[in-house]
C-alpha cells in the first residue's frame, strides 16, 4: 500500500510530498491540483504496466494523456532546468523517477534519466532507466508493484451502452475494470459466482458470492439493485443487466439511469481488487442522489478499512461526510482517513498550490475547516437569510 506520492517540478508544483492513506479524498478548488498529484501515480502506472523499465516514459496512454513535456513541467523549474520528478513511497522506502523534458513542444515522451531508490537505512540505490524492475528486493519492489497495479476510474464512465467488451490479454491487472468502467461487465460475468475475500462481504449478505455480495452492496446506494451479466454468444462481447427492485425484470442499462451504471464499476473494482490494491476513483458522486453520495462515501470507507486502498478526488460534501460517518460508526479508523484540501497558489508566475490536510477526529469531527473548504452551503444560507 502507498503512503505518499511525490511530486517535483511537476505541473503546478515545486514540490510535493502528498500522505495517503487507505482512504484518501482529495477537495479543492478547480484548477488547484488535485488532478495532477494523481496523474503523478497514474502516469508511473502507465510506464511500468509492461512490467519493464524503458528510457522513455510516454505521456499519453490509457491511463492519461498529459500531451508534451512542456505540458507537464513546472513553468518556473522551465526557466532553469529542464528536469522533474515523481514517485512514491511505502514504510520506510522511496522510489522516484527523475525525468528531462528535453523536447518540450513536440515531444510525447519524458526521459528517464534515472530511477532513485532511498530506505531509511539505506542510502540512495540508482537504476539505470533501461533496467528490469522485477528483481527489486523487499519495499523496493512492493511500491513498483503497487504502482503498476494502480486502478483507475475516471469522472467520465461508459454508463449506458448495450454491450461491453471483454478483456483478451493475459497479463491484464487484477481487478482492472478499465478508466471508463468499460471491463466492468466482464470482469463480473466471468466470476459471478465466485467468493469474495471474507473482509469485503457486507454484514447482512451471508451469501459469499460475487453477485450476491454486488447486490449487497449496491443497495446501500440503490434499495432493490441487482445486476446480471451474460456472454453473448460467439462474441467477445458482454451484456449487463440492471434492475431496481427485486421483482422487476432487468433491464438495459440505458433504462436504468446513469446513477446505477457509474456506481456499477466503482462496486465490481472494490469487491475485485487485492488486498493492498490502490484503486483511484475521479468523482464517485457523480450521477448520484445526495443521500446516495453520503452513502458512497460510507462505502468506500468501509472497503478501504477492508483492505483496498482507495483515493478520490471529489467535490461532494456528501462523499466527505459519508467517510466522516464511518469514521464516527468505527467502520474506518481515523488513523486510516486523509483529506487533502487543494488551493491555489497566489503568485501569478505560477507559484506552487498550497494544501491543507484536516485531520479526523474519532467522532468524525475535522481538526480544520478552512475558507472554502465545503462552506458554500453555509455562504449561500447565508445569503438567503441576508446575513451577508
């Protein structure tokens, strides 16, 4: 499991050592960083899914596409030097890719010029770009693992088509139901039946199998959810059903409504992972009712004290109070929740983003509430009441 990500020179920060936890949310204004501090993991995820180290880290691919290098370096580390960094960190150990931006307008690729590897008893271990990966001992080797076994989920899903293809890889990551949830059918047709680890079963489902622990689950946002999934025949596709009751007949996912078709992935992903598995989710709120964003931010509380590590970037409250209720419930210790709030920084030459990270407390209190930290609510009532 990740601790922190580092971040130097990249995009909008000078620099950046940003704690993780099991679960971790990520708030903050538009434009304030939030997107990038993951795309730092993201982008590592995308480079060493071959399961090879290369000389080259491309900056567009599955899991994003960050355009050139002048794209992504810091405009004030531009003016001096051309180089950057991002990494990770587990325990007591460090890794951290350092990157040139050599062909800033055209290129598509950073440089690796070295891969850093620091231990708190150990000085710094440097690897060749071009060298395997695969062999590295102990801590080393679990983050580069974690890393390239990152799931990511972005704001923008598949939701409601018809049918949806299946994985035809071998070497797929467990668990990876795609950026826009598009292996999420197939990864539940082909183990419906299958137990999920003890740890992730809700309390009030003693049926251990996959679709039944789904529909669980899924109710907590949707009373009466289920879903089904069929293989359709002499083709690599695969058709999700949904319903909302138990005593409707299912029904495509385009009569459903986006709600239950975004939530869809997020649920499949979480019951799926690994244990330790880092699972990014963009707006899991997104489509849902307030009581069903609340209630999001519940589950995936209660997921990630199960062993999946989950970050999120949100914008809800609600998310935000789901997880503060679970904290209060004692379905995740507050040791084991982060909130990062993201401001931008003032300075106009692009000074770097400031972050302010309230801690929880065991009633589900937060240690801080800074200015525009979830208060639009308050300011408008405000408003209302003409108390402005």
């Amino acid at each position: 499991m990740l601790d922190r990500l580092h971040l130097k020179n990249f995009k909008c920060f000078d620099e950046l050592t940003l704690p993780t936890k099991p679960i971790t949310l990520l708030t903050g204004f538009n434009a304030a960083g939030k997107s990038t501090a993951l795309q730092s993991a993201l982008l590592l995820a995308q480079h060493l899914r071959p399961h090879r180290s290369r000389p080259l880290l491309a900056l567009n691919g599955d899991l994003v596409e960050l355009g050139t290098p002048g794209d992504v370096l810091n405009e004030r580390a531009g003016r001096e030097r051309r180089t950057m960094a991002v990494g990770a960190g587990s325990g007591r150990a460090d890794a951290l890719w350092h990157l040139g931006a050599d062909d800033r307008k055209s290129g598509a690729a950073l440089t690796v010029e070295r891969v850093e590897f620091v231990g708190a008893t150990t000085g710094p271990e440097s690897r060749d770009p071009a060298d395997t990966l695969d062999d590295l001992p102990g801590a080393y080797g679990a983050i580069v693992a974690d890393l390239r076994d990152l799931i990511y989920l972005s704001a923008v899903r598949t939701g409601t088509a018809d049918t949806f293809p299946a994985r035809e890889t071998v070497d797929h990551v467990q668990a990876d139901v795609g950026v826009r949830g598009e292996y999420a059918p197939w990864w539940f047709e082909q183990l419906i039946d299958e137990p999920v680890e003890v740890g992730r079963r809700h309390p009030d489902e003693p049926a251990a199998t996959l679709r039944r622990q789904f529909d669980a689950w899924a109710a907590t946002l949707f009373p009466g959810a289920e879903a089904n999934a069929l293989r359709l025949p002499r083709t690599s596709l695969v058709r999700l059903e949904l319903r909302t009751r138990t005593t409707s007949e299912y029904r495509r996912p385009a009569n459903i409504g986006y709600g239950l078709t975004y939530a869809f992935p997020i649920l499949v992903a979480l019951l799926l992972a690994r244990d330790g598995q880092t699972v990014v989710v963009d707006s899991p709120e997104a489509h849902l009712h307030p009581r069903g964003q609340s209630a999001m931010g519940y589950l995936l509380a209660c997921f990630a004290q199960a062993g999946v590590q989950i970050l999120v970037e949100t914008h809800s409250d609600h998310v935000l109070n789901g997880v503060r209720l679970a904290v209060r419930d004692g379905r995740v210790s507050r040791e084991d929740a982060a909130v990062h709030f993201f401001v931008p920084g003032e300075d106009p030459e692009g000074g770097s983003t400031r972050v302010v990270s309230p801690g929880f407390g065991a009633d589900g209190s937060l240690g801080e509430w800074p200015e525009g930290f979830f208060d639009q609510a308050d300011r408008d009532l405000a408003r209302l009441a003409g108390w402005d």
